[in-house]
C-alpha cells in the first residue's frame, strides 16, 4: 500500500447542508497531515473534464455555515461510460492525485465502486443526502437539517391551521425512506404521518382523521413522504378526504427543495466534521471502497457495497410513539 | 355620539402574522381606558353564532410572538344574508357591546361596511393580510413577516440552485398584488419577478434569462407572483423554458401556506400594536366606518369605502432597482 | 407491584426546550392506557403546595413547539426538608396520585431518590437540562436545542468578527460539563475551545493564537465553557490576550440565558417525546427510582444513583477532531 | 462636472447586516450605467494603503443574504491626520477613481466630509448602521434586521422568565438613540424600557415593577439601552431592584454582538439595494457631500452636515403605545 500525498475531493448527486462542512474537514485533516489536496468541481463531471483546484486550509474558510456545496454537484452521464471514466482516471494520473473523497448517496458510491475495481484508485465516500437512506450509518449528512427545516415549515402551516380549522396535507421528501416524513411528522406534532414502509391506506386514514376530529381535534396536519404509495398523488388524496370528510377543508402544501437548502444544523456540522476527518484518516490507514459512517456515535466504515443496499428499515418503536402522542 | 364602555374585536379572513399582537393591543388599550374588552371567535360567524369570551390584559400574554389568530378566523356565508346580520347585530346587543373592532383584508371591510350601514353600529378595521393589497396604508399587518419568510425560504432554495446551476420558479402568494413578489424577489437576488402589474410576456422572460446565462449567471431565481397572468401555470411556464433554453434544468416550487404563518416580525409587531391602540382611540373620539392604517409612519384613518378600493399602485423606482440589480 | 391508574408530571431545575414536548408525550400517554394524568405546578414547590391540574389529550396541544415549560419550574428549599416532603406525600394521597413523573436534572433526580425511599412513592425521571451532564443517556433535552442557539448565535458574531478582523471571546453555558462548548465550538468553527474538562491554561492559548495569526486567519472564535477554569473571569482572559497579543481588539459576549430557550429543535421534540412515552411504559412495568434515558437510539432505563453521578466522560475523538479542522 | 467613469466603495465603522446587499447594488448600477467600479477593503485605511480590488456584475454574486461587509471595515487614526488623507487622494488618483461611496454611520461621514474639502473629490454616503442614529433617513442600513435578532432572542429569554416568573434585565445596543430599545422593546412585549431620551429614574421603575407585580405579571422582561443613565450600570441595577422587591430574582443579558450580524431582513436588503442604486444616481447627477436616506419611502439625498446632526428624536406616540400595551 502507498500511503497517500495527495487527495482530492468532489461532490456529488443532491446537495446537502453539511457537505461544505464535511470539504473543509477533509482539507483541513490534509493540512494537518501535510498531505496536499484538491477540490473537484461539479462531481464526476467535473472529474472527466479536468475542473480540478488546488485547495488549503484558508480557501474553505467561513464555509462550515453555508449550505449547498460550493464545488458544486452533478449527476454525470458520462461517467456510466467507460470511456468517461477512463478520462475521470487519467485526469488524477496527470494531476498526481493518489486517492479520492466522494460525497454523496448511493448512487455517487455505487459509480465509485466500478472506477476502483476498473482502476485500483483509492476511494473513500461520506454520506451526504438529506433522506438518511445510506446503510451503514446512523446520520447522512444533512438530514438533521432537513428534519429541523420541516418542522419550523410546519411549525408555520399550524398557525394557519389551526387560526382556520382546516386540514394540511404536507409532502416531505425522502424518495423511498419514511425517515424525514416520521421523525418531522412527530417533531412537528402531527396527526398522521404516510410513509412508504407502512401502507396505511386510504380508508384508514380517513378513519383515523374522522376519529381525531371527534375528539376534539379543530384542526390537523398530515404529513405525506413523496415515496409513500396513496401519498404520491397528493391532490388527488385531498380530494378524496374532501369528498369523504365533508367537515373539512383540506389543503396541500408540498415542501419542495427548501428541504435541501439552509445553513446545516450544529449536529450536521459536527457529524460532518468528524466523518471529514475519518475519510482522511482511512485513507491513510490504507482503506478503500468504503464509506464512512457514524454508528452509535462512533467513526466508523462500511463497503460500498453494504452502504448502497440502502436502509429500509423503519424503527417499530417510532412509529407506536407516533400513534401515542398523536392521540 | 355615545362614548363606547365595552369594546368586541374579532378577526376575519385569511390569517396573517401580527393578528394575534393586534388584539393584544385593542384588549390593553381598553384596560388603559378603563373599558371591557369581549373576543368574538371565528370572525363573523362566531359573531352570528354568539362565541364570545370577556378578555383582560392578562388573557393577551404571551401571545404577541405568535403567528395566526388565537381568535380563529373564518370567511362567513352567512354574514352575506340580511339574518345573519341581524343575528349578529342582536348578539352584541345582549352583551351589550358598544363597538367592534375588525381585523382582516378587503372582505372584511366590505361586510362591516353594510352592517354599520343596516345598524348603524360603530365598527373600525385594522389591516390583516400578507397581501399589502389595501388602499389608505402603506403596511399591511403580516406583510413584513410573509417577505421574510419567503426571502428565508429562497435563500434555502437558492443553496441548491447554486449546486446544481439550475433554474427555479418561485411562486409567492400575494392575490393580485405584486408586492410580495417584488420586494422578496429583489431582497432574495431574483434574477427575473413576473407580477401581475407588468405583463412581461413568455418570451421577453425567455431573452431575459438567456442573456443572464451568457453573462455568466450559472443559475437563476425567477420568483412568480401568483396573481401574474404567465405565472398562473407555473408547471406549463417550467415546460415551455425548458423546451426553449435546453442548457436549463428547470424545477417549480410553490412556497404556499408557510407564507402565512409564523412569528411575526418585530416590524408586525409594532405596527399591530400601534393599530391596535389606534383602533381604541377612534372609537373613542367617535369614529366608525373606518380603518386604521399607517402612512408615512403616522397612524391615521381612511374611510372603509377608501381601503377596499385595493392598491395596484405598483413602486416604479423599486421595479427599475430589481431590473438593475438583477444585472 | 400496584399498576399506577393516575399519573402526575413536574418540570423542575433550570427549564430546557423539549420540556412542554415531554409533558404531551406523557399526558398522551397517559390517556393511550387510559390513566389519568394531573400537572403538578413549579415542581416540587407545587407538590408542596397542591398546586395540581387535570391534564388530558387536549390540555397540551400546540405546545409541541414552544419552548420552557407551561408547568413552569422552581427550585425547592422545602423540598430539603421532611416536612416538605411529608406535606407533599400527603398532596399526592389526597389526590389519589400513584406516582410521578419528574422531568430535571440531577438535583430533581436526587430529590426524587429522598422521597422514593421516605415513602415508597413510584417515581421515574427524565432527563431535562441543556448541559448534557447526567449519567446514562446519550443525549437530554434541551441540550440539541442549545447546541443550534449557541451555533446560530456565533454565526452573527463571526460576521463582525470578519468584518473587523477581531477576536472574540464567547462564553457559553454548560456548567461543569464541556459538551456544549466543544460540539458548538466545533459547529460554530471556534478557532479554540476551552473546557473544564481539559485544562489549556492561558499560555498555550496565547501560543495556538499567535500560531494561527501567522497561518493566516484574520480573524478568531474562541468558545469558552462557564466551568473552565481560566474562562472563568472571561473578562480578564480578555484583558490579557489583549495585553500580550498586540494586534488584535478583544471582544467578549456572554451568551446567557438564550440558551435556554427557543423552539425546540426536532430532535428534542422526537427525543421528549420518546421519553415522556417511555416514562409512562416504564411505569407500568412497576419501575421506579429511574431515569429514563437514549443509549445508542434505544429508549432505556438507569437507576436514578447512577444518573446523578453526572458525565465528566468528554468524547477525545471530539478533541481531537476539533484541533484538526481549526488548523 | 465630470462624469464618474470609475466608481469606488468602502464599509467603514461598524458593520450593519445589509451593507453587502448595498456593495452589490453600487456594483450592479456601475454596471448597468457602463461604469467601471473598485472596491476598497477595510473602510479609509484600505483606501490610505492602497488596498483596491476591481470588481464586476459576478464579483458580487451570492452576497445579498450575508451579515457584515466582504471588503472588511475598520476604524482609522491615520485618515484623520491631513498626510493619512493625501495619501488616501493619491491613490484614488493613481486608480483614475473619480468618485467613491462610503458606506458607514456619523464618524464615516464627517471624515468624507473632510476630505471633500480638501481635494474637491465627489463622495456620497450611504447610511449603514443598526442604531437607526442618523439624520436625514428614516432608516439605516442594518436598523431592521436588528430589531428582528433582539426580538429572537427575547422570545427565547421570556421562555425561561414564564418559566421560571423571573425579572430579566435585557441590554440592547443603539449608542445614544433608543430606537433599537423601544421598537425591540415594543415588539418583545417588554414591561419596560429604558431608553436614553428619557430619563425614568430607578424609583419609578420599581414602582411601575411593583404595580405589574400587583396586577398579576409573573414575570417580567425590562429592556435596557446601553445608552440610557440608569441601565449604564445594568448590574448594579439588577442588586438595586433585588433589593428593593424582594420577590424578584432578578437576571441580566447583555445581548451583545449578535445584534451586528446575522442574515440581513428582506427590508434591509431592499432598502441597501434602492440606496445603492440611488448613491450612482446621485454621483451621475454631479451630487456629492450628500447621504442617500429614504424618507416616506422615497429615495432621497441630505447633506453629510444634516446627516451628522444626529437623530435623538422619539417617536412620542411610541412611547404612549409601549405604556399602553404594557398594562
């Protein structure tokens, strides 16, 4: 094994509050190590075409508060190609660069594992998504942000809610995971919470609204993940509870990409930080075609392999908390 | 003129930021003149209804920092008849209730305008709506809350766009109204605001946004107002720039309900506490028919006839900065 | 084991944001099983007095988001003494209570433990405090929360700061325990750190200035936990790095009681809520004299001997993260 | 006259959120105008060093949503020495600079003044501070974004005093002018306020505290304006209060420099983008000596010898109002 000098770093697939933090770690542990280190600009893409800077200590200052990712991201086609990335190969041949920190999902690790096994270069990845779907670590990068930026959404929507007596169907993002939708779906004290490893239906949803309104309930807040099934078409939902509801004025709000954006949270610059440095610290401990991930507060890593199974588990115990406290 | 003892207010319409300091306001200044204060729920049709509830300066605590109506508020079908009118008008006659005070937008004033008429019943209105649409003020309550809101909300969005060099469509509430949309769009860096005062028309955006891009903008806000013609289809105006500028990844977000909802702003809170007293001293020195509003940083007063009227003036010099700074 | 049909709840020590989301989560809880649940007001000072409320489902809506606690707190003297005790033990007989919820930190805990063993009163506790400091749980409630205030707080600072190459001084909360100031230190990117955990001393502060003037930052965060030993007169600290570090103005801000407010975050909300439902399930399993607590995400439980023995334990990977990524 | 072709601009004083948001504006109007334009880092003694950096349209792209000024601030001995300002003109000259936009509070604008006088050089001022202490403007640059951050972090404060029913003795910034604390103080829903352009004397705040305590308050907010006699010693008005109503427990914060920072308020950036604009306009039109204020909303120019006069009015019926709501 050859111990690393120099090492670049790219961002990839949907940005994330936190991944500026994360670059700076990654640069800074470099300096620390004296190891030299270069950002890629526009993920892969930017790999293919050369869109390299060399990068120190003072060029990723006052960048931990930002969100986004200020070498910006991509979703490259031309690194599905062979070709593409036998350029992506030749770039960090010509540039000297001796291994590689991608930052992303499960797509950005799943393209790295192929440009290992193809060129035997050292890579280590971060998860850096807002929808905590990465197997292999508690947190992804960003998630605690966008569960913080929900809640203060629908902190909002309650005003109107409940100055109105009406119903709020919110759609949150996640794609397949329900961990936005239920963990802000609690914070946030809603009634329901639709997610796409459970399948309410749509039945005993309006069972359920009709029972809360009885109680005494003036108001409610739905809270919908984009992957859940009877939630994907959520107008059409609305108009179905209107019809079946007739006490109920029912309106959408879908979330949109506020969720991805804002200044990252203190955990997800802290997290971010930490698995910054472990990438490094890998790196030089010989690893490679690994992410690093936290587990039970502790830095530790995982094969890509492993990671980008995703994580379709949903925690039972959340979930019958959710049904207590919504009562 | 007879001197009121006993003071109602209610609040009416669309919720707005700033309703709930108002009230405050109106209950501490009749404590102040030694006058009783009655909350009347659920705008007019608690009036209808008879959903009164005696208040005192203590009742109003802690509520200044919240967004909606603690009050509720409801738009009343009702209240178009003649009975429901009369209903009200005996409801506040049996707890004899000597004048109202009214919070909320257009409507609001066009229905108190025909009650005093038929009752000849003292009633002054305060202002209430994100909107910025009422003539005789230069403020609306909430209005400076829902600009913050949609600034904080674009700056997230923005993160994202900068990532990915992309174009996002805003859309920002607002009714017929542009201001919402002019003066976030300007406080946000928009690159391009569609309001309804102007009529940009699809292809002058089209020039616009493909000059800005040769400028070297990598990515663009265009913030929609949801009164502008060429902004009411949103997702068809996404459509037609992606299939006319194809260096574009367009993506929608519609803002919605958070746009009225949250702490107001100390600039709310301000106002609706010096409208709130302003409304008290109106009624005492015997006037009706009218609404409190501020110009020039002076409370004053303006005939309802005057503020329903609207206010489509739009600031000349403020659309020349957008299109200057917008550069 | 007599299973609890009437449950009470107390918030007692420094108040912490999560604790009105606790309180629902028991309340709800409570109604869930069908127990009844009784508010006791300002801790055990209420219990003293009788100062008790029915709660049900619906007494703790929208309170999820607000911060402090509607029970309020208070700090008991005659809870120190037997007669104290003896006063509230028959307060509770009275009202037909069969044991308590208590939401603090070590000192409610170490009150509880006397009266458990006086009275044989179930008792369980959950863990309420900014500071992190108790024993047998990952993280309490209020401290997620800190960490974000105390993180957006500096984010202003760092902006004078820049904007006038300035070092300041900014001493945060914590007590004896360091967690908020390493974590938030390293969220804010504190050029240095200092806590009671570590002892750094005046002269090796001055030496990691002076080094990082000479690397180039011109301008410097240093976050200085109340329990540290030379942060302690943080004004002095001032006067002498100003007295021995020439070229840079000293600027102090002492964050204080922000930090104990504020909306919670929506890991505290989920966290409360977890606890405040795991407090009552605990109970009906015939627990008592414990606090409940999250280890590794997991709900548990430990007796209340061990929680008070407080968490001096800092994370050295932390330290050691901090040191590298302020380079 | 001659007309500018190169523009210049500094920050100078203290920073205000919004002066970026001005930077860019002056930056976008030379632009727009077919100027050319220099920014100036660190205010007069940048300009007396030479410390010039030409910027274009994109040189000030992202900054709209930033706290503190990128070209840095400073105070400068040397500019009020006559040599300090010939070097300062020597250099303008040696860029072919013919005219340049300060943007700073009362000291920047009597040092500009100066230096007209002496070299016939075209300056105009830009109001930019968060005291709101300027003549000749309605609002400063910075003013509102102030209030807003104070406002925060009272509501955050009240929720350990309701917690609690606790005195807090709350210092706010503003130097001589109590605009900051009134409007703040207003908008917190303070029971009092100190502010310096009255002078209420400690008895008649105890006396006004004891009555408070008497009609049912449990716990109160007082803010205090560094400015004001009474507050100048806040802690010692803390042990004065304490030991004169005994049932307080009286707490102090000094807000400090968070007031400076922080993500400027959608008004501030409108404001700073429409006197920008307006500060090129006026030099286009052969105005110097001049601020640019908005007075009545509209854009508007004073000279520097009004603007330095100070604004030490208040609001008399702000002051009635904060009475009243008080109650």
């Amino acid at each position: 094994m050859k111990i690393p000098k120099k090492i670049a770093i790219l961002t990839s697939g949907g940005d994330a509050p936190g991944m500026n933090a994360a670059i700076r770690a990654v640069v800074r542990a470099c300096t620390y190590y004296n190891l030299e280190s270069v950002g890629i600009y526009r993920g892969f893409e930017g790999l293919i075409e050369g869109d390299f800077k060399e990068l120190d200590a003072r060029s990723v200052k006052n960048i931990i508060n930002r969100g986004g990712t200020f070498l910006k991201s991509s979703r490259s086609e031309e690194f599905r190609t062979e070709e593409g990335r036998k350029k992506a190969f030749n770039n960090l041949q010509n540039e000297n660069i001796d291994a590689l920190v991608v930052i992303g999902g499960d797509g950005t690790f799943a393209g790295a594992s192929v440009f290992i096994k193809e060129f035997n270069f050292p890579i280590v990845g971060l998860p850096g998504t807002i929808d905590n779907d990465i197997n292999g670590t508690d947190y992804t990068i960003g998630y605690d942000t966008a569960l913080n930026t929900v809640v203060e959404a629908i902190d909002k929507i309650r005003d109107t809610a409940n100055s109105h007596n009406r119903l709020f169907l919110v759609e949150v993002m996640g794609r397949d995971a329900g961990d936005i939708a239920l963990n802000a779906g609690i914070g946030a004290g809603a009634e329901e919470i639709l997610i796409p490893e459970q399948n309410m239906g749509r039945e005993r949803l309006l069972e359920s609204l009709s029972r809360s309104k009885k109680s005494g309930k003036t108001s409610s807040i739905v809270v919908v993940s984009e992957g859940d099934q009877i939630g994907k078409n959520i107008f059409g939902l609305a108009k179905y509870i209107e019809e079946n509801l007739k006490e109920y004025e029912v309106k959408v709000t879908v979330l949109g990409h506020i969720q991805r954006g804002g200044s990252p949270s203190c955990y997800d610059r802290v997290l971010a930080s930490r698995l910054g440095v472990g990438a490094v610290d890998a790196l030089l401990r010989g690893e490679t075609n690994v992410m690093i991930g936290i587990i039970h507060n502790k830095v530790t890593s995982v094969p890509f392999s492993e990671a980008i199974k995703g994580n379709n588990e949903i925690d039972e115990d959340l979930i019958r908390v959710a049904d207590i406290i919504s009562i």
